[in-house]
C-alpha cells in the first residue's frame, strides 16, 4: 500500500493468478487504505470488465489501481500506465510476458517499472531470480523462455518445493540456454535476412 501511495496519482496494474486473489487484496485496499480497486477477473461478464477497464483507464474519476488475474494479462492494453505490479510469478515464461505486455504496447510514452513482490527464502524469491538472473525477463523480452524452462522444468519444480537448496546451479544452466538459444535466433534471423 505504500508503493500505491508512493505513485500517486499514477496508474498502477497489478497483476496475480487467481480471481480469489484479486478478491482478497481488492478488499485489503478498501478496508484499509480506502482505496477503490478496479477489479478484472475470469469470474466477471465482458460488460463488467470492459467497465472495470474503463473505471481504471479514466484520468480524472478512475481507480489508480487495477487488479487482475490471470485473464487480465491477455487481450487488453493498458498502455497508459507505466507501473506493473506482480503480485506473483507465474512458472511459463511466457505468461510473463503476456504480463508485461498488457503495459508494454504501442502508444507506451514511458518506461515501464515492474514491482515484483516475494517473501524472503521462498519459491517467489526462486522465480524472481531465474527470471531476473537467468533470462533478463524484466529488462528485455525473452523469446527463449519456454525453451529453457521446458529444459529445466524439473529442476525448477525441485528448487520451489525446496527453497532452502542452493538454486545457482540451475541459475547458471539456465543463463547458458538462454544465451545459446538467443545466439541461434540470432544467427537465424542472420541468414532470413541473407536470403
């Protein structure tokens, strides 16, 4: 909530998994802060979130704060705010991206700040850094993500059950795929531009 008071009065999208999350911490906020949370999530008509958009999206009158599902990281844009909060990560790469991709369109006019929150020594902690260390998911987009998870998958699982377990190994192996990944769509993007 002090991140929200921070930005004020910038838009912020807040992105999780599940509608019962979005739920939870759309209630927290009202409760709490006073704050009215536009609210996005599988459960609602398409009348009823296309009104959540536009309650977010409105300058003077709207929510400052959107909070999503799942759902929301696909189909809508909402490049008119530049904070991205993920309240959790997902474990497909590419969900990720869909995430980031809801602020990261054209008529973007600002870089996008990406507020990731996880607890210390937990499997959040574990995804953050494979995303962060290993595949630069924050800075730069990853199309070799699901290439490297679907080659480390299983790693992956053991270390979110095991947060305890040293995890920089599989940091490692993963930046190696991801490097050896992105340098052949490099080489492959070369040799289409040749011909």
């Amino acid at each position: 909530t002090s991140l929200l008071k921070d930005l004020r009065p910038e838009k912020v999208l807040v992105i999780t998994a599940s509608a019962d999350t979005v739920l939870d911490l759309s209630s927290y906020l009202k409760t709490t802060q006073g704050i009215d949370a536009a609210v996005f999530h599988e459960d609602m008509s398409m009348v009823e979130r296309d009104r959540a958009a536009a309650f977010f999206a409105d300058k003077i009158s709207g929510s400052q704060v959107m909070i999503c599902s799942e759902i929301g990281s696909e189909g809508r844009n909402f490049q008119f705010a530049h904070h991205l909060v993920l309240f959790d990560l997902p474990l497909d790469p590419d969900l990720l991206e869909q995430r980031i991709g809801r602020l990261d369109r054209i008529g973007q006019t600002e870089t996008i700040n990406i507020h990731v929150l996880y607890l210390r020594n937990s499997a959040q902690e574990i995804m953050y850094n494979w995303y962060h260390t290993a595949l630069d998911a924050f800075e730069n987009t990853c199309p070799t993500g699901y290439s490297v998870f679907s080659q480390v998958e299983e790693d992956i699982l053991e270390i979110l059950h095991q947060p305890e377990l040293d995890n920089s190994a599989i940091i490692d192996k993963s930046r190696g795929l991801h490097d050896a990944f992105t340098l052949a769509l490099q080489q492959g993007r070369a040799r289409l531009l040749e011909f």
